[in-house]
C-alpha cells in the first residue's frame, strides 16, 4: 500500500509541472523579448500608470524597462497631459515617475481649491485676498494651470460652476505672472529694443485664457520673413539680407539695399498677403493684440507699425518708432551715418496705410495740423506700450455700464505697473472698484497711496473713504434670510413654489427649488460665461435656486423648468445639528397652486453629514435650509419636523428663504448698476467715455 501511495504521487507531481509549464513559458518568452519589443508593448497606449507599476514589480528585466527615466513613463506622462510636453527639452534628463506623481498631486489640490471656491464665494464676488491659498501652493505652478485648463475643457456643458471657478484662479493666476514679466522687462536699459515682446506681453495680459506665446508670434513673423526673401531673391539674388541667420540683428547700410527690402516687404504683406488698416471696425480691442493682428491680418496705426518694424529689422532695415500725435509712425534715415540730422533727413513710412512713404509736410496733411519737430523724434519700447495701454484705456472707458469694464480693469493695472504713480488712473481705479461693488479693502489701500502722493485730493478721497467704509458696515449687517413674498405683485412672473419639484429640459437632471428671483440676480460676468441671452426670455425671467438629486445647487431659468412630470422622491441630504436630526419636510398644498396640481409630490431632506460624492455646494444649501429650520423663517406650506415627536413645527405662506445660489458674482456685484447711475450725480465724475483719447 506503501508503494502505491508513493506510485501516486510521483504521478501527482510531473502533472502540476505540467500545468505551470505555460505560464512560466509565456513569463519567459515575454521577457526574453528585445527591449525595443517590449517598450513598444509597455507604450502601446493600453496599460495605465498603474498596470505599468504593476508590471515593474514582476522581475528584474520589466523593471529596468520601467525605470523612473525611461520612454515607458514618459509616454505615460504625455499621454495623460499631452499639453505640457512643450515644456520639457529632449535633451533634459526628466524623472517622469516624479514628475508624474507631482502633476497627479498638483491636479487633487487644484480641484479641492476649485472645490473651495465655489463653497466659499458663491454668494459674493471672490475678494482680492480670496487668491492667498494660491499663491502658496507647492509644485510647479504650470502643473496647477494645466489641471484647471482641463476643468475649462471638460466636455458639453457639465460642471458649470467648476469651470466658472477654474476660469477665474487661472485668469488670475497667468496674469499675476504675466504682469511680473513685464515688470521685469520694463527694468531692462533704454538700448534693449524688444517692441515686439512688450507687445507680447499686453497681449497676454488682456487674454490670459488663449495659448499665446513669444515663440508662436515670433514663428508666425519668421514665416512672412521667408516670404520676403523669396521675394527679395528674385529682385536680387544678391541681396546681403538674404544670408541673414535667424536671430542675427545685421543692419544694411546702402539706402538702395534697404529700399529693396521695404518693396519686397510691401509686397508680402500688403499684396500677397493681404495685410491692412481696419477702417471699418477702428475701435475694437482685437487690433491692438498682436496675435490677432497676425490672425486677423490687420489692426491700427501702432500694432501695424509694430508688425512693420520687427520684419524690416529682421532682415537689416533701421526703422525706428514716431510716437506721432493721432497716428503712429514708423521713420526711415535718409541722411549720411554720423552726420547731424533733422526731421527732414527721414522718410515716414505709414504701416497703417499700406507702407506709404510720407515727407514731413505729408504727415501732417494726414492728421491735418501742424506739429512740432519734437513730436517726429524716435520713442523708446515704454513709450510705444505706454501709448497701447492707453489705446485699450480708452476703449474700455467706452464699455457700457452693463459690462464687468474688464478691458478698463486689465488697462489699468497695464498702465499702473509702469507708471505706478499716476494719481488720477489709482482715483479711476479705486472709483472702478467702488462703483463695481468689489474689493473694498483695495479701495481703501488705493485711497491711502493716493492721499500720500497728492494731499489735495483730499476731497475726492475723503468722498470714497466714507462711503467705501458704509458699504464695508452694510456688508457685515447684511446676515439673516431675505424674505420675499410670492404674491406681491412684483412677483407675479414667479409661477412656481419652493419644494416643487421638476426636471431641467436641457439637462435632465431632477432637482427642487429653495428659493426665487424674479429676475437673474447674477453678474453680468456670469450671465455671459452661461450663455443666458440664449434662452428665449434671457435673463428677463424667474430664476430659481435648485438642489439637485446628486447634492449639487444650481441656478435654472424658468424657461427650462419641466413640471408636467411626475417627481420621483428626493434622495436624502444629511446633516447633523447640535447632535439632534431635524428633519425638514416640505410638502405644497394644492390650493393657489398656478400649474400642474397634479404633480405635488412631497418629499422630505434630512440634515446629517452629506458623504464624500457630494458636490461641495450642498453644504452651502444645508445652511440655508438650516437657518430655515432655526430661525422658523415661513415657508409655503412647509411644516419642521423632529423626529422624535413627529409634530409640525411652522407652517407658513409662500416665500423666497434664499436669493444666492451657485457661480454667483454677489449681491455687491448686482448693484453696479445702480451705484453707476447714483455716480453720475457726483459734481466729479468718475468716468467720463465722451474724454476719452483717440486710438492711434
């Protein structure tokens, strides 16, 4: 019996070996595999970050494949953020392990700030120390812009009030960097002639949110360059210009030389290229941006010149900047090198009107005075972007009152980093600020700068001081629950109740309503960003603050509300308040109930902690319907439950507990119009459009 047992197990063993044989098989024919195979494998696109860490931990050879440096990671780090590739050189050495565990960091934090923001200013315009979590954020700060790109580019229109956030961070975060690059750039000395990168630099500032770069401009530059040549080449196949490298700053001497290169450069750019002064749409900011310049191929005397000059230089041509009164100039010497010359030595070339070339007595037929000749002398780049900033100055003093003034705002800021003393732009600023109803502590900060640089303004800043300190007070009494009646007469649009429930058209999600307006009671900023002007009624209708069922609050138009469906029952929102579960249970009655009495469906929410999956907004709403419960404010037949002895609480006629709702800019916002109406009795205006200067 003995021998058989041992007979069968010798059987058992040879047959488990056996079985094991193809997996060992298939292991060691895959890892005896070239490396290029099996990088191409690991590359393929198929596995995640985590399927290659959990390759790595099988043997020696998949983990040298998988090294922290190696092409496996790096096409993990380019598949995942595509974008940020341009930001790396080939010929670095990358951990793209790291620098993947550090983007994955940085895009957690930048979501959970995103989070905050719309828990934290949902119901007031985001204060100028609102941004101090991120200005102290740890990691690369392009890894935190690249996370809130993503948020902006998430598909259709989902998290509405993720993006409004993401788009104010980022729009704040590109242009506190962008303004310290021009700072930076404005110490540079006199001698450094970089026109085109100043201009770069506004441009950038007034569009933080487009992809707008130095290198793309200056690419987009050197292709008409080349276009240039070409056609240089055949007027002069001889021609010096044409041996130029890129980025070499030779100039030509021989005046016939460089008459040839403005011909050809006419040529391109006027002919060929079809390049020319906007006579139809003069005053609109994009001519100024020297990306749509390019893009849109025309704009206004300076950004034509400034386009004009940056190729004449490329390929050997002088020309330098005229800050001509009412119409920016470019000027070319005619006169003998070293000799003393004086404005009639030049040729003034008008970029704006296809290159002409002008005398002095020309020049001023074109603005029709006389100038002196101090006004044909050359500027240096602080003067050329002085001027451009106050061209887009100028056009924002002509925005309407129902805009943000965010062209006037980002100007301002433009001129105030090179000139930071200009008193009366800080007093257009800090009235700015007061009559939008926001950041009253910077009023205060401007107003004291102000007070230091020129006591006799004492008047005008005493004026903003006091009221600027009133609407800080208002703020600070401004607490409780706005009551507001449904059957007022000013209310008679409102056609629905709080703790109705319905369905958004376009959406499709199911919410109920816990509060009204009768009219959009968002900033204009806002109202943009949703596209409200795109519903039939716009922004002329109720709108009504919803919590929907995955725990998030919005704001809906009437227009898009659904009633004439049967409601299912919410699900439940928890919290707990003082240790005790009070439960709020909202049910409408059917008398005075204007449509669909057949769809009262009560429904209940009970207040405890809300869990993780929920959107941070909800407990912004669970405030609001807690301050309900607390301060017993009256609901439209809303009875307050406790659930230990099921007895109603309050019950009440029908009101509006909450006009905030979510990816609000505030009440302080909302009443700029009104403060802007109440400014133009001020005896000093604080804006004046019909002063404002020409553009040139």
């Amino acid at each position: 019996m003995a021998a058989a047992a041992v007979d069968s197990a010798m059987e058992v063993v040879p047959a488990l070996a056996e079985e094991a044989a193809p997996e060992a098989a298939g292991l060691s024919c895959l890892v005896n595999l070239p490396g290029e195979v099996l990088e191409y494998i690991l590359c393929s696109g198929s596995l995640t970050a985590a399927d290659i860490g959990r390759v790595s931990s099988t043997c020696r050879r998949l983990r040298e494949l998988c090294q922290s440096s190696g092409k496996v990671w790096k096409e993990q780090f380019r598949v995942r953020w595509p974008s940020l590739m341009k930001h790396y050189s080939p010929t670095d050495y990358v951990n793209w392990l790291e620098e993947y565990k550090v983007r994955q960091k940085a895009g957690l934090e930048a979501r959970k700030i995103v989070a905050s923001f719309s828990k934290r200013f949902f119901s007031e315009h985001v204060p100028c120390n609102g941004f101090s979590d991120i200005e102290n954020l740890e990691g690369p700060e392009i890894f935190f812009e690249d996370e809130l790109v993503c948020i902006l580019n998430m598909e259709g229109r989902k998290a509405l009030t993720w993006k409004y956030y993401a788009k104010k961070i980022l729009y704040y975060l590109r242009q506190q960097k962008i303004l310290n690059n021009l700072k930076a750039f404005l110490q540079q000395p006199d001698d450094y002639e970089s026109y085109l990168e100043g201009a770069v630099y506004i441009d950038q500032y007034c569009n933080p949110l487009s992809d707008i770069s130095l290198k793309d401009i200056q690419a987009q530059i050197d292709n008409i360059v080349e276009l240039v040549c070409k056609t240089l080449r055949g007027m002069n196949s001889r021609h010096p210009s044409l041996a130029f490298k890129a980025g070499e700053s030779s100039m030509i001497m021989e005046i016939e030389l460089q008459s040839q290169v403005l011909d050809a450069m006419n040529y391109v750019l006027y002919d060929q290229l079809k390049f020319k002064g906007n006579r139809m749409d003069y005053y609109n900011a994009l001519n100024l941006y020297m990306h749509q310049v390019l893009i849109r191929r025309t704009g206004i005397p300076i950004s034509m010149s400034l386009l004009y000059l940056t190729i004449a230089r490329q390929l050997g041509v002088p020309l330098e900047p005229v800050n001509f009164p009412s119409h920016f100039l470019l000027r070319w010497c005619q006169g003998a090198e070293g000799a003393t010359l004086d404005i009639f030595d030049y040729i003034y070339i008008d970029a704006f009107g296809k290159g002409k070339q002008l005398t002095v007595k020309e020049c001023e037929y074109l603005i029709g005075q006389h100038v002196t000749a101090a006004l044909y002398g050359v500027v240096n780049v602080k003067k050329v972007l002085q001027r451009m900033v106050g061209n887009l100055l100028s056009l924002g003093k002509r925005e309407g009152i129902d805009q943000s003034y965010q062209l006037l705002r980002d100007s301002l800021d433009l001129y105030l980093a090179m000139y930071p003393d200009q008193v009366q732009l800080l007093l257009l600023q800090a009235r700015l600020y007061f009559h939008l109803g926001i950041w009253p502590e910077k009023v205060l900060d401007i107003l004291q700068h102000i007070q230091t640089l020129d006591p006799g303004q004492h008047g005008a800043v005493g004026y903003l001081v006091q009221h600027t300190l009133e609407h800080i007070e208002r703020k600070k009494e401004e607490v409780g629950v706005e009551v507001k009646l449904r059957s007022h007469e000013k209310h008679r649009d409102v056609c629905y109740s709080i703790g109705l429930i319905m369905k958004h058209k376009r959406y499709g999600y199911n919410c109920v309503i816990y509060g009204w307006d009768p009219t959009c009671m968002m900033g204009h900023e806002w109202i943009r960003n949703m596209n409200v002007h795109s519903l039939p009624h716009g922004h002329h209708q109720p709108f009504y603050n919803v919590l929907v069922e995955d725990g998030s609050c919005r704001y809906a138009a009437q227009g898009v509300a659904d009633f004439s469906w049967k409601g299912p029952e919410m699900p439940y929102v928890r919290k707990k308040v003082n240790s005790k579960k009070h439960i709020l249970s909202m049910r409408l009655g059917v008398e005075d109930q204007p449509v669909f009495p057949q769809n009262l469906t009560p429904f209940a929410i009970s207040l405890e902690h809300p869990g993780e999956h929920l959107a941070p907004w909800v407990e912004v709403v669970q405030e609001k319907l807690l301050k309900i419960a607390c301060q017993e404010v009256c609901l439209p037949e809303v009875s307050l439950w406790h659930p230990d002895n099921k007895r109603p609480v309050v019950s009440g006629e029908r009101q509006s507990a909450s006009r905030g709702g979510p990816e609000r800019e505030g009440d302080a916002e909302s009443e700029a119009g009104s403060r802007l109406r109440a400014a133009s009795t001020e005896p000093d205006r604080w804006l004046e459009p019909g002063n404002s200067e020409i553009m040139t």
